[in-house]
C-alpha cells in the first residue's frame, strides 16, 4: 500500500499541483464576473477539473524536457523524473493521457472554446516556451506568462461560450505580473539556473537592471488592473483592492530595486510570496465584487 501511495504522490508532484492551484484560484472569480452571478455549480466543477487535467499535462511534459535541469537545480532535484520514481516512458504516457482527456472533457462537458483555449495554452507552454525560448532567452518568462494566463480565458469562455475585452484584461493582468512574480525566484536560485545554463533575467543581467524591469512591469500590471473597472465594469470593492494592493505591490517592488541599488538583496523571495498573495486577493475581489453589486441590486 504504501509504494502505491509513493507512486500516486510521484505522479501527483509530475503536475505541479501548487502552479495548478494559483492557476484554478483565478478560474472561479472570472466564471463569476462573466455570470454577475454563481455560475451552475457542475459547470465550475467540470472547468475546474478540465483545466487541471490541461495545467497538469503541460507541467509534466515539462518536467520531462527539463529533467536534465531539474538535476543540476537545488530545488528541483527531487522531482520525480530525477529521483526515478517515475520513468521518463511512464510520465509521457501519463501527460498525453490526461492532456487528451482535458480536451474531450472540456468540450463535451464545457464547451469546445474552453476546449481549444486549453489546448493551445498546453502546446504553446510545451513547445514555444518550454522547448523555443526557456533555454535561448532572458525573455522566456515574459512569453511564458501567456500560458499561464490563459486560465482566465477559459472561465470566462466557459460561462459566456465566448470572449470580451474584459477576458482579455484580465488575461493582460497575469501576462504581466508574470515577469515579477518569477523573477525574484530567478535572483534567489540565480546560481541554480546559471549552472543549467537557463538564461534567466537575473542570470545574464545585473540585479539593478533586474529591479528596474520588475518595477516597470509592476506599473503597467497596476495601470491594467484598473483598466478593468470601467469595462467590465467593477465596483468600489475591487477598486479598493485594486488600488492598495497594487500600491503596496509598488512598494515592494521599489524596495527590491533598491536593494539592489545597495548591492545587496536580503530576501527577494519576499516579492514572490507577496505577489501570490496580490494576486489571489485581487481575484477574491473579483469574483466578490459582481456578487456584492448583484445583492443591492
């Protein structure tokens, strides 16, 4: 019993389960805003568990190409396909399956843009980012972020069988946050991603220029986030968020930069925790704020 629970745990961690859940957190608020309401419960049920059997594909095709990173990095050295619980055979098998049944499932059960989202959110993480430009440019995170964004899409199109300017701001908020969220991760394992010779940002530039980008980019997420309001449109509640999150999202990203001014960066992995936490708030209050309005109403 217990190896079949090892070999369950081994198969679960080939998904990525903790990038799986930042992306199903922001799935559910959007299928609200694009309703004004909650959406059929079977409905969030069924794009839920279609878009973590299509995340969890593509993450395991990408421990596959990158086992060989996955061993000379600290932190990713007791990945599955490294350790050897499961063989590389083993997890192409497993990724193709799930990543077939995520299709089908969002088609019949969803509807069949959902479908083809998740599809071409999978193949361009598989082969434009993971395959093309992970390894070839400092850039690979920025393009990267299209994949992850494409979530938001697939809750909206899920309710609405169709897609809005509002979908495509809130697909603009991940794309962009993406950059700062992941490249203060990039500057603690610096040494990690120089060794396997991924050309991350903080790997082929300098941390001030590093800073500089994070800040810039944190700008233009903010600016964008609130955007949103007048075209979905939004609230006093997500415009509050909206706004002291994102000021506070400023400030840390300024305080990173000058650390790095200072030549020394205590805890970069300070920004990264806080931008999960940034972004699951702005999508709590996305998702709450078409319910408060709908209630008064």
């Amino acid at each position: 019993m217990n190896s079949y629970r090892r070999k369950l745990a081994a198969y679960i961690a080939l998904t990525k389960p903790r990038v799986i859940e930042l992306l199903l957190i922001t799935t559910v608020p959007v299928m609200i805003l694009a309703n004004r309401e909650i959406p059929d419960f079977w409905l969030v049920l069924a794009t839920l568990i279609g878009g973590a059997l299509s995340a969890g594909s593509a993450n395991s095709f990408n421990q596959v190409i990158d086992t060989d990173i996955d061993k000379i990095m600290g932190r990713t050295q007791k990945r599955p396909l490294v350790t050897g619980e499961i063989t590389r055979t083993s997890a192409i098998v497993f990724a193709t399956v799930i990543g077939v049944i995520s299709v089908l499932w969002l088609g019949f059960l969803v509807n069949w843009l959902s479908a083809v989202l998740a599809l071409a959110a999978e193949l361009f993480y598989i082969f434009v980012y993971t395959l093309l430009l992970k390894r070839r440019t400092s850039q690979n995170i920025v393009w990267g972020g299209a994949a992850g964004a494409v979530p938001v899409l697939i809750g909206f199109s899920s309710v609405t069988n169709s897609l809005s300017w509002s979908a495509v701001i809130l697909f603009l908020i991940i794309f962009i946050w993406t950059p700062p969220h992941y490249w203060p991760l990039s500057m603690k394992y610096r040494e990690d991603y120089e060794a396997a010779g991924v050309p991350m940002l903080p790997v082929v530039k300098e941390p001030t220029v590093v800073g500089k980008q994070i800040v810039l980019y944190s700008y233009v997420m903010v600016a964008i986030s609130l955007v949103l309001i007048p075209v979905a449109p939004m609230g006093w509640i997500y415009l509050s968020v909206a706004l002291l999150g994102g000021l506070w999202f400023i400030v840390e990203a300024h305080s990173l930069l000058n650390q790095a001014k200072k030549g020394e960066i205590k805890n970069p992995m300070r920004l990264f925790h806080f931008s999960i936490s940034y972004l699951t708030v702005l999508f709590i209050a996305i998702g709450l704020d078409p319910l408060f309005f709908f209630a008064i109403s």
